[in-house]
C-alpha cells in the first residue's frame, strides 16, 4: 500500500503533506526530526491520511493536496478535526 497522508505542526498549525509507503515509520522519522522540511515545525500530529494501491495514484494526489485547491478540498474533508484545534 502507499500512503498520502496530512500532518499539522502543533507550533505552526500548518499543514505538511506527503507520501510513503509505511506511514507508521514516516510519522515517527518526522517528529524524531530526520525529516530537514518539517524538523523545526515539530511536534507533528497525524490528521488525515489515504491508501492506494497504485503508487503513481498515490504521488498524484500527494501533488493535488500541495495545490491551493488541494489544500482547500483537504481542509474540507478534514474540518471537524480542525475545529476541535480552534478556541471557540
């Protein structure tokens, strides 16, 4: 299987967005900071990610989410998690 999938930096609250084919493993290697684009956004928590089962999809819709549109579809599949971020 490969993974798209959406982190939130707890010190920024944006987004990070990639791929990777154990999820488990990738989220653990960001927040111990062997990842150079996101090592000073850390921590990072999980807030949304999908399987494929064919790479090239996979790396497709990783490229759709770094878009503004994707960014933009991204927040709508994920604004219940979002809102729980937010003071009210």
């Amino acid at each position: 299987m490969y993974f798209v999938y959406a982190l939130i930096s707890e010190k920024d609250s944006e987004f990070y967005i990639g791929y990777t084919e154990d999820i488990e493993k990738r989220i653990k290697d960001h927040n111990e900071g062997k990842n150079s684009s996101a090592k000073t956004r850390r921590p990072l928590r999980l807030l949304y990610y999908e399987a494929h089962t064919s790479k090239t999809d996979a790396l497709k819709r990783e490229r759709y989410f770094k878009t503004t549109k994707g960014k933009t579809t991204l927040r709508q599949i994920i604004k219940d998690a979002l809102s729980l971020r937010e003071p009210k």
